[in-house]
C-alpha cells in the first residue's frame, strides 16, 4: 500500500518538466518547439542560455534525486523497504519520461537518472556522472555520453553492493534510456547527430 502511495508521489515529482518551467519563466521558446524537440538541458541549450540549460539539468536531477530521498529517509516508518525504493526509484524516472503534467511529452531522463543514482549512493553517482563527462569532453555528444554512462551505471551498482532489487530497477532505467535515445543512436550512426553546444533555430 505504502510502496505504491509512495511510487505515486514520485511519479507526480518526476512529472514537472523543468525545461517546460524554466523557459516560461525566462520566456524563452517551448522546449518542444525546436532543435530535437525534446525538453531537457541539452536542447534548453541551443537557445543559447547557457543559465536556462543549468536552470534545467538541476531541476531535472533534484527532482530524481528527492523522491527517492523521501523513500529512503520517510518510507522505512511506513514499511517501503528496498523493493519500494526500487519502485519509486522507476516511477520518478517514468514520471520524466511520460509527465502527465505537460500531455506525457517528457525528456529523455539523463539529468533525472543521475539525480536518482546520487540518492541510492554519493558514489554510484559520482562514478556514472564521471563516465559521462569523460565521453562528453572527448566526443562532444550528449547522447553518446549517456548511452555510455547508462550502460555502466548497472555494473557500477553490482560492483559495489552486488546484486539486490534496486539493480533491477537501475538495469529498467538504464534501458528506458537507452530506448529515448533511440533517434540519437541512428543520427550517431549516420554522422549527424548534434554536438553539445550546437544551437538551432527556435521553430
């Protein structure tokens, strides 16, 4: 009962879009509207607001980051174990990808993914983050760094607490990932995927 109670919450934090918030408050375009589409970071980025971009990626990475902070520090009192932190872990992430917010048009959930790595453990996500901006300063594509770091982020998780009920949800997220990034993933391979820091017209 308390598990799912508490999966729902995560899913109504997951749901406010911090692109959507940040660039209506700086009247900037709708997110949506232009370059790829999609309302994260990156694409807050080709407006060339640098602070709406950063404005976005810590919104999207403390919303991942709370919820399961509620879980862990509240949801112990209430019988939500680690099978509920593995649900509300998904479920904040679902909320992302699906906000029923903004009519189920979410982002692609790197910012929220590493938010909800950094609340399981500090270290989790520090390794994952650090494989992101290794690939991203070397390559200069954001998708490329998160389809890397995404792959990872489940064996970082065995490696340093074996293997429980949390790698199963961190293993769905990495692959819900994997699967946003579906179009990136052609582009890379056809060679024309943008770089980071590349600006397109608003539409």
């Amino acid at each position: 009962m308390f598990n799912l109670l508490f999966a729902v919450v995560a899913y109504l934090i997951g749901s406010v879009s911090f692109a959507v918030v940040v660039s209506k408050l700086l009247g900037l375009p709708d997110p949506h509207s232009y370059g790829s589409g999609n309302p994260g970071a990156t694409n807050v980025l080709r407006t060339g607001n640098k602070g709406a971009a950063i404005l976005t990626l810590i919104g999207d990475g403390l919303k991942g980051w709370f919820a399961v902070w509620l879980a862990r520090h509240f949801g112990p009192a209430y019988g939500v174990e680690d099978s509920g932190l593995a649900l509300v872990a998904v479920a904040v992430f679902l909320g992302h990808l699906f906000p029923v917010f903004h009519r189920f048009a979410g982002g692609k959930g790197v910012a929220t993914a590493a938010g909800i790595l950094f609340a399981i453990h500090p270290a989790l996500g520090a390794g994952t983050l650090a494989t992101w901006l290794i690939i991203a300063f070397f390559f200069r594509y954001s998708s490329l760094a998160a389809l890397v770091a995404a792959t990872f982020a489940p064996f970082f998780y065995v490696l340093m607490f074996g293997v429980d009920i949390v790698t199963g949800a961190i293993f769905a997220i990495s692959v819900l990932l994997v699967m946003r990034h579906r179009q990136n993933i052609a582009k890379l391979l056809a060679g024309k995927e943008s770089r980071i820091g590349d600006k397109k017209k608003a539409g």
